[in-house]
C-alpha cells in the first residue's frame, strides 16, 4: 500500500477507505497493556461497597472486553441528585481511567452519604482502546464524538444505553466529569493518522501544557469552574493560553477554561439519553484535561 510522507497508512490527499482502516487496525491492535489487570480486577474489592454492574461488552471480544459502572447503593433518582464520572473515553489517556477508579476506591462513598447523592463511575469507557493503547476505536472513530443515538461507535452506544437504564429525570443529573488526558503521542501518533486518515494535510498543533477544563457552551458554570481550577492549582500548574488566547483553538473563557459545544461528545453523555439535549444535560458538566508529559516542575 502507497504510504504518505507522515504515516504508515495512507496516501497523501485521500481519506482513507476500507482497505486503509483494516491496515491501520492491524498495527493497532498490539496490545500494551492488560485492560483485566489493570481495570478489571480493582473492581472486586470495590463490590462490598458498591453496586458494580457490567452493562454491556464489546463484540470484537466479549470476555475480553466487559464494561462496568460503578453505582452508589440504594440508587434513586427520583429523590437524590446524580454524579456521573467517566474515564477512558480515550483508552490511550491512563490517568482518567485510573483517576475514576482511585476516587471510587478513596472518596466515593464518602461523597454519596455525606451529600445524599447517588454516584455512578465508568472507569473504563473503551477497553480496547486502553489495552491498545488508542485514542480511537477498532474502527478508526473518535468515541469523543459519538454519544449519540444509534450512535456508529459500540462503546459510545453501550454508555448511552447505561444513562438511559438509570432512569434520571430532567434536572436530577447535578454534575458529570468526563476525565481526560492529552500525552506527547499526539504529536507522533494521534494527529498524524487523523490526517492520513482525513486526507489531510499534517498541520502544526500544540499541545496545552498544564491542566485545563473543556466546559459546555449552551451551560457555562463560570463560579464551579473558577473553583475546580483553583483546587488543582495546589496540585498541578494551570495551562495558559497561546499567543491567539486560545487553548485547542478555542477561546479561553477564564483562567484554564474554555467551552464548546456538548453534542456527542462525553461531557453531553447525560443529555443523549430518554432525556436530551439542555434538558438533560448535567447542571455542572466538563472535560478535564491534563498534559503529563510536562516539563514543568509538579507540586507535591
């Protein structure tokens, strides 16, 4: 197969079809990491406190690929707010796999009864995806894109699924952070098959150093964000704008944030269900993102 100056796949000027998809799964399904090891496995000390829940599998590999959410017990949406925390959207991106996994497992319960909230956690949305080591899907499909009806991508479905199954009227989702990373592969990597993939040509993009949020433009919640930012600050340094007040080409709203529109992607997972769009949509909902590959000196 012809390939393009940037990537393996491809050629230069031409969106790539099925041939090109099947070539790219090949070299992408290598598994790097163990999705039962890592995932899987920490959810059996968490079912003595919780309700964890398989909704769904993957078809590529059912046994291999089981999905979870982890839920509060005594779950009632009809008297108690709703949080949803997801991670691993991206499978490439470690730290919000391991991040929902490590709030279930240190301050989940603490939060649902001290709040009187019911809490639902998929630490794992694309189990493929963190074994692989992918921000894609087997298909070649960015699942940030895809939480819709009928929604083209599985593990996309399978979550839309979930948040109809629970049941949350109007107004009872109060918060959903959707966890998520941006590493150095982006550069090698992710950008550069997006491209082939586009036919495209490779364009300069920088990634943003340090933590920032991705906020919902129709549901800006300008006070909560301030407040999130200022807590990571004595964690981890803030990302600042580039020379254009941007970050990710967006415009920068306040100090690390910037907002976008929610629609199909996993910060607007609560608004694609039985009740969607604004109607449903967490009062409180973003994406986190943090650059781990920084040179800056983190806090301890």
């Amino acid at each position: 197969m012809a390939t393009s100056h940037f990537y393996p796949v491809g050629t230069a000027g031409a969106a790539w079809g099925e041939a090109e998809k099947a070539a790219w799964f090949a070299l992408a399904d290598d598994k790097k990491r163990s999705y039962a090891d890592e995932v899987v496995a920490k959810l059996e000390v968490l079912k003595a406190t919780f309700d964890v829940e398989q909704y769904g599998a993957l078809s590529m590999d059912p046994a291999r690929y089981p999905v979870f959410v982890i839920k509060s017990r005594d779950w009632d949406p009809s008297s108690k707010s709703c949080v949803l925390v997801t991670g691993g959207v991206h499978g490439y991106e470690t730290s919000g796999v391991q991040g929902a996994l490590l709030f279930a497992s240190t301050r989940m319960a603490d939060y649902a009864t001290r709040h009187n909230i019911n809490i639902a956690v998929v630490p794992c949305v694309s189990p493929w995806g963190y074994e692989c080591v992918q921000r894609w899907n087997a298909k070649a499909l960015d699942p940030n894109r895809f939480f819709v009806q009928d929604s083209p991508v599985e593990e996309c479905a399978l979550v839309v699924q979930l948040v109809e199954g629970l049941k949350v009227p109007a107004g009872q989702w109060l918060m959903h952070m959707d966890l998520h990373e941006t590493t150095d592969s982006d550069d090698f990597e992710f950008r550069p098959a997006k491209a082939s993939r586009d036919g495209l040509a490779l364009a300069e993009e920088s990634i943003p150093d340090g933590f920032y949020l991705i906020g919902n433009r129709d549901l800006p919640q300008k006070e909560w964000h301030a407040a999130v930012i200022d807590a990571v600050r004595g964690v981890t340094h803030i990302a600042p704008p580039d020379a254009n007040n941007q970050i990710v080409e967006l415009d920068v709203a306040q100090a690390g944030v910037v907002n976008s529109n929610s629609v199909g992607k996993g910060k607007g997972m609560t608004g694609s269900g039985i009740v969607t769009g604004l109607a449903g949509l967490a009062q409180y909902a973003t994406t986190t993102e943090v650059y781990p590959d920084s040179k800056v000196t983190r806090r301890s």
